[in-house]
C-alpha cells in the first residue's frame, strides 16, 4: 500500500530541495529522517515535515520500521509576483520568488 504526503508551494527553489532528496531516495522512512535530522540547508527541513507527514498518514496500518521511501517527486512550482531592484548603472533589475511542490510516497515492504 501507498502513503503519499505532498507540500506545494514551498518558498525555496526546487534546486535546493533537489540536493537533499538524493540523499533519502530508497532509504527506510526512519533512517531518511535521521539523515536530514544532520542536514544544515533550509530544503532538508522541508523534506522531514512532509516524510513525517507521510508516516502520519500511515497511521495504524504500518509499522514506521517496514515503510520505505519509493518516491520523492521536486517539481518547480509558480515563480510569485516578480519585483524590481537596483542594477547596475540605475537600470531595474527584476528578482523572482521561486516556490517548489514537494511529493512524498512511501510503500509498506511488509505487504510485498
């Protein structure tokens, strides 16, 4: 069975989430937890909320030591309303708020 878990638009860029993702893909939910638990980056504390969402949605009908990790999905999501800045020589420079969609599944390896 699948517990899915997913937080969309996440105020960070998918390119910094990315980095901590490779770190939990295939791993036991407890041990994923543990390695992002030791990671300093603003991506890995997104990513345990939502695996221990996951593990949440599991509730009762799996043990947290049989879940593994079969998918960790980091899609871009909108970039927010742009605004300007200051450039070089009085020229406006327009900066953009990336937000990102995170997607947890986790799998009961019991069942199989």
């Amino acid at each position: 069975m699948d517990f899915r878990a997913s937080h969309r638009f996440a105020p960070l860029s998918a390119r910094r989430v990315r980095n901590a993702a490779e770190l939990i893909r295939r791993h036991q939910a407890e041990e994923a937890l543990e390695i992002l638990s030791f990671l300093p980056n603003r991506g890995a504390t997104i990513l345990s909320k939502v695996l221990k969402s996951a593990i949440a949605n599991a509730g009762t009908s799996a043990s947290a030591q049989d879940l593994w990790i079969s998918e960790v999905a980091i899609n871009e999501g909108p970039s927010l309303p742009m605004w300007w800045k200051a450039g070089p020589r009085g020229a406006a420079m327009p900066r953009h708020r990336r937000t990102t969609h995170v997607t947890i599944v986790l799998t009961d390896k019991a069942e199989e």
